[in-house]
C-alpha cells in the first residue's frame, strides 16, 4: 500500500544527499509518497519565521515519519541546534545508531556489531545554563527517574527485537552519584524486573572508551546518557569509517524521525562530493521501521535489497572520495541503483 512520509532536505549537502536518497528508494520501488518541508538555513532562505516552522513540526505530527538531512548548527552563537529542537518537541527520547564495520570500507577494527542507545532529551542537553556572576557560568544537568526508565525499557526491548544478548550501560555515577546514579538504578531494576534474559553490564565511561578502542567487539548494545550518547556514538562512528557510513534514528512513541548524523558541510555544498550513504542507510532504517510498525514484509525486502546494493556497491570500490572511491554524489546514487536489479 502507498505510505506518506515527511522529507527534510535540510541545508548545505543536504539537499544533494536527499535527492540521491530519494533517487535510489524510487527506483527501489518504495511506495512512499514524499511531503516536503523545511528547517535550518533552507527554511529561513524560503522565507520562513523560524529555523523550525511550525508546518515542519505539524507534518512530522500528522505523519509521523520523516526522513531528514543534515542542517547547520552555529557553534558558539546564533540558533539553537535544530536536531535538539526536534527532539524537545516531538519528544523523540531515544536515539539510536547502529555502528557496524562496512565491506570494502578498511579500518583498524573488524567484525564490529554493535547499537548506540542515547536518551535524547535530558542531561546536560536540557539548556539550563546561568550567568552566576561575571566569569562564573553553571549548566544544569537534569535526570528524571520517568526519563531513566523509559530509555532503558527502550535499550532492552531494542535488544530483544533485534536478538541482541547484552546491555552494557556507560555512566560516571563514582562522581555524579545522583544523577547518572539513578540512571543506573532505572536500568537495573528494569533488567531485573522484565528483561533477566540480557546479560547486563554497568562500565564506568572513561574506562569503557579505553575498552572500546582497545575491542569494540565486546559491545553489543551501549545505552548512554545524553552528552555520553553524543560522544560515544560519534567515537564508534570512527572505528567503522566515520559519520559517513553510520546512520541515525530518534524515536518517540509517537513519531520517528531518520537523519544522516554528520554536519551540512557548506564546504563542499552544490560540488557533486557528498557521500549519500550515511543518509540511505537511515532510510533503510526508516523502511525497517515502517515494515514493522505496518506489518508490511515488502518494505522489509526493499530495505534489504537497497542495503545489500550499497554493500554490493562498497565491496566493489564503486564509492564517493571520501571511502577511497571516485564516484560523486549522484554517480554513487547511480551505481546504487544499478545494483539494485540483482539485490
């Protein structure tokens, strides 16, 4: 059946790596009729009061799915991050990354398999910052047991849909006793209490990055805090071959939104450079979810096909500057397709 979902080319490569994205899934035979809308810097160019309209959030509502491209977030001034924004109002607590070492892509590392879990919407992230007096600046760092709990009952439901055998919790509760304290009480009751099956682990996080640099095969499902969560999944990114080959999702209960996980790179914008993987990939996330929510197996081999053209793909050397190849954005999108007749 036609599906509807909400696509966000967002700004600098985004556009690039949206219509690549959207090229391969059409030619996949994706049955997803697209509804466009805006945010960052492409929303204010079309004329828009806000980095984030209220039409991008009220589709994303009425549809419930959107795939996004990267957007620009200021550093050190100017607008909020929009990915935040995102997050805070369609309360997508749960953001997940799938890290996993790609065929052809050669790194330090081989046989990696694991899943970032983040809780998305607390933390030092919750933007509670204050002047106490000149030079002297606090940031509050926010935990709630509802938001603890909830994330953890994602991290260990996650792994069991996705036949995942442990959870390894990174956390700093030697020091913050408090907070990341009752972010490890939540876990473990809720291990305890439903999911006594998963091995569990609590590993203190400087410890555990040492450990993943050291065997990231060790890992299997990482749930994090928020500013852990950032940092650790961008460091697992780069044990694989950087953010240009890992996806992301953030889930509520509600709504999901996919996005590529690296930066707009206004450097490179409009040149045909960009690597559109990390965006296809989200988009067969995207499909997988959908596939199960919707009970509709034939998204779930489209997902596997476009997945295994990509693989194809990447084992050949047919890929972007970035990984070595010679293809630009719409040659690898190109390349996709063509693999795609005998995925």
């Amino acid at each position: 059946m036609p599906y509807t979902a909400v696509l966000i080319p967002g700004d600098g490569i985004g556009p690039e790596v949206t219509e690549a994205t959207r090229r391969v899934l059409s030619a996949a035979g994706v049955p997803i009729t697209w509804v466009e809308r805006h945010a960052g810097v492409a929303a204010l160019d079309r004329g828009a009061d806000s980095v984030l309209p209220k039409a991008t959030i009220d589709a994303i509502v009425e549809h419930g799915i959107a795939l996004k491209g990267p957007c620009t977030t200021p550093v050190g001034g100017g607008f909020s991050s929009i990915n935040v924004a995102l997050r805070k109002k369609l309360n997508l607590y749960a953001a997940v990354r799938p890290v996993r070492s790609m065929p052809g892509v050669k790194t330090r590392f081989e046989n990696v398999d694991l899943v970032v879990v983040r809780e998305n919407t607390e933390g030092l992230y919750s933007g509670i910052e204050n002047v106490i007096t000149d030079g002297v600046i606090t940031s509050l760092k926010v935990a709630t047991e509802e938001a603890c709990r909830r994330i953890s009952r994602f991290a260990f439901r996650y792994a069991v849909h996705r036949h995942r055998k442990k959870v390894t919790v990174f956390h700093k509760a030697n020091i913050m006793k408090l907070t990341d304290g009752l972010f490890l009480r939540c876990a473990k009751e809720i291990h305890e209490a439903d999911y006594p099956q998963i091995q569990y682990e609590e590993h203190i996080i400087d410890a555990a990055c040492m450990r993943l640099v050291q065997d990231p095969t060790r890992y299997e499902v990482i749930l994090c805090e928020n500013l852990y969560g950032d940092v650790i999944s961008d460091l697992c990114a780069g044990l694989v071959g950087g953010l240009g080959v890992t996806p992301g999702a953030n889930f509520g209960d509600q709504h999901a939104v996919f996005e590529a996980v690296h930066g707009s790179a206004p450097d490179i914008a409009g040149q045909d450079l960009a690597n559109p993987l990390a965006l296809l990939m989200s988009a067969v996330m995207m499909l997988n979810h959908m596939g199960n929510i919707h009970r509709d197996e034939s998204l779930r081999r489209i997902a596997g096909r476009v997945r295994a053209a990509y693989d194809v793909c990447l084992t050949e050397g047919e890929t972007t500057r970035d990984l070595g190849g010679s293809l630009g954005t719409s040659g690898f999108a190109d390349a996709v397709i063509r693999r795609l007749g005998g995925a």
